[in-house]
C-alpha cells in the first residue's frame, strides 16, 4: 500500500506475443512502457527484472506464470505492493500490427483502463505506442494533472530590444543637437558674428553630428526590432510591439507590452 506523499506503484509485465514475427515487437513495447509511464515521474514503474530483484526467480516464475488469471493478479500486486499492473499484447496481420494495453486495478483485479491501436506504417510505431501510454497512465486514478513548464517570453530578447531602444534614442537626441548647432553656425554667419571659414567648420561638425545620430537612431531601431523579433520567436505569441514615429528635429521609438 502505497503513502499519501508516495507514487502510486505500477507493475509492467511481459507483453504477450501471438505469432513469431511479433515477438520482437513484444519485448520491445515492455521496455517502451517502463520508459513512457516514468516519464513524467509521477508513477513508480516496476518491469520484470525488477520483479526478480524483488520477489526472486523461483517466486517471478511462479507469479508471473499466471498473468492471465485474475485470482493470482492481486497476488501479484500484494507480493510487489503495487496497486496496478499493466498488460499487453501485440499481434500482426500481414504488414499491420495491433497493440492491445490494459490497466488493471489489482484490490478488484478489473480492467480500468484498455487501449488499442492498429499501426499501418512501422515508422509510426514510437509515436502511436507513446500516445497510448500517455493515455493509459492519465486513468491511473488518483493522479495529479502533469506539470506544464511554463512558456514564459525569455528576457535576453527584451534586452536586446532596450538597448536598441537606448541607442535610437542616444542617436535622435544627437540628430536634434546637431540640426541646432548647424542652424546656429548659418544665423552667426548671416550675422556676421563669425568668419565665413568658421562659419563652415561649425556647420560641417554639425552636420557631422548630426550624421552620426541618423546612423545611430537607424541602428538602434534595427537593433530593437530584432530584439522584438526575437522574443516573438522564443516567447510568446505576442511580442511587445515596436513604433517609430517621427517628432521635431528627429524621430521617436517606443517600445510597449507586458515584460
């Protein structure tokens, strides 16, 4: 009997073959049920060799001889402390192959649970039998829903994007002093504050300040939209949106959503 804090135990036994050319298969979908049932560790699974470990060869032989019977399945349960057991069968018909689970409650040596496919194409065998598994220990009674890892938007992208937010806006607010610088150059020339020579070197600074925050707000926005890219790509479905909108004497970039 199993705790209130244990696994419920489950017992995989030998699965049953009907013809030579299944046999293989057979062995073959015992090992798959042992792997697919402690998949999502809530079951303790127990196959046959543990059951040698357990009870020992002499009493393995003796037990499992009778899977067949239910007077002897809540012996089997009782002996390993298990509450259910698993059962299979495969067979074949011409290049079809038919798989046949049941879940067996042991205290009442009934069926819960049965599970039946009939597989066309070989190269399906892993998918369909892995399905039929996830459906047969979903019945186990008792059973906690599965634990969902939770599919939240990964945080790396969103630092991408806020840098490149970071440095459109560096770039726009060189783009406005730069405009200005160039303006003031052109009204103290007109002025005759300045000479013409002085004149031109303050306004191509400026202009080349001004170049400068264009190439920046350009790759800043760049940089950004890819961060956004990239957390569509690897977080949820609904990416923070991403606007450029022009503003005086340079542009704006906003960034929104839920981070």
């Amino acid at each position: 009997m199993t705790g209130a804090a244990e696994k419920p135990r489950v017992v995989v036994l030998d699965v049953t073959s009907f013809d030579a050319t299944t046999a293989r298969r057979a062995s073959e979908l015992a090992e798959l049920a042992l792997t697919e049932l402690s998949r999502s560790g809530r079951l303790e699974v127990i196959g046959t060799s543990d059951v040698t470990t357990m009870l020992g060869l002499e009493r393995q032989k003796t037990l499992l001889g009778c899977t067949q019977e239910r007077s002897c399945m809540a012996e089997i349960g009782a002996a390993l402390g298990a509450p259910y057991l698993v059962a299979g069968s495969v067979g074949s018909s011409g290049a079809l192959l038919r798989v046949d689970l049941k879940l067996i409650e042991v205290s009442s040596s009934k069926v819960i649970a049965r599970e039946g496919q009939v597989i066309e194409n070989e190269r399906d065998w892993y998918t369909l039998t892995a399905a039929m598994f996830a459906r047969l220990e979903a019945a186990v009674p008792g059973l906690d829903a599965p634990v969902k890892p939770t599919s939240g938007r990964a945080a790396w992208p969103f630092v991408v994007a806020g840098a490149g937010a970071l440095v459109g806006l560096g770039g726009g607010a060189l783009m406005v002093v730069g405009a200005a610088q160039a303006t003031d150059a052109l009204e103290q020339g007109r002025a005759g504050a300045v000479t013409a020579p002085a004149v031109s070197t303050r306004y191509d600074a400026a202009s080349t300040l001004h170049s400068v925050g264009v190439g920046l707000l350009i790759g800043g926005a760049a940089l950004a939209a890819t961060g956004v890219v990239l957390a569509f790509v690897t977080g949820e479905p609904k990416p923070a949106p991403l606007s450029l909108s022009p503003v005086a004497g340079g542009a704006q970039l906003t960034l929104q959503g839920t981070f």
